[in-house]
C-alpha cells in the first residue's frame, strides 16, 4: 500500500502529470487534444501518460489509430480523496484554470478526433 501512495505521489509532483490529471476530471480525452491543450511535443506527453498509467491513475482506450486517456475508478479511499483534491483544491491554480479554459475550447470544436475524421 506504502508503495502505492508513493507512485501517486509523484505522478501528482510533476507539473505536467498534474496538469495532465486535471484535464481528465473533465472526462476522456486523445493523446493530440491533451497535447494541444498542453503545449508540449506528442512523446512528452506519452512519457507522462505513461507514468500515470504505472502509477494506477488513468487507463488508456484505444480506437483505430487513437489512443484515449482517462482517469481510473478510485480503487482505494486514498486514491478517491487525491481526485477529489485535484478538482477542488487545485482547481484555483491559474494554470490549471486556463487548460481547463482551452480543452473546453477544443473540446466544443471537436478536438483532433473530431466525429467524421478517419480513425
């Protein structure tokens, strides 16, 4: 359990990963949408994608040549009361706010995947 907590820990220690773990509260999102809405290159995003994965906090869905992200099902009272502080304390970061802000944007426009678009 010790080394549970741990990983998650770090997962959130990382600017990006928090970033990350935020913008999934609002629900699935593809690997091209996070990195718009990140500004950073596509294999810094996955590196950090993957470390969330190892670390049990979100889980990926793959759909043709798509890869979609979201968050995992708390699986422990810990790891349940570390999203609820992602959405309610960190939520006044100015950061976090203006991600949140641009996936919206990107969102309501459809994102990279929007419906249509071969997959």
């Amino acid at each position: 359990m010790i080394a549970d907590i741990n990983r998650m820990f770090r997962a959130f220690s990382d600017p990006i990963r928090l970033r990350t773990l935020h913008l999934l509260l609002d629900g699935e999102m593809c690997v091209g949408d996070l990195v718009e809405v990140l500004g950073v290159p596509q294999p810094t995003a996955s590196r950090h994608l993957r470390y969330l994965r190892e670390a049990g906090l979100v889980e990926v869905r793959r759909e043709g040549r798509w890869c979609f992200y979201s968050l995992v099902a708390a699986e422990s009272g810990f790891h349940g009361r570390l999203l609820d502080c992602l959405g309610s304390c960190f939520g006044e970061v100015p950061e976090l706010r203006a991600d949140a802000e641009r996936a919206g944007r990107l969102r309501e426009a459809g994102g990279c995947c929007a419906a249509g678009e071969e997959r």
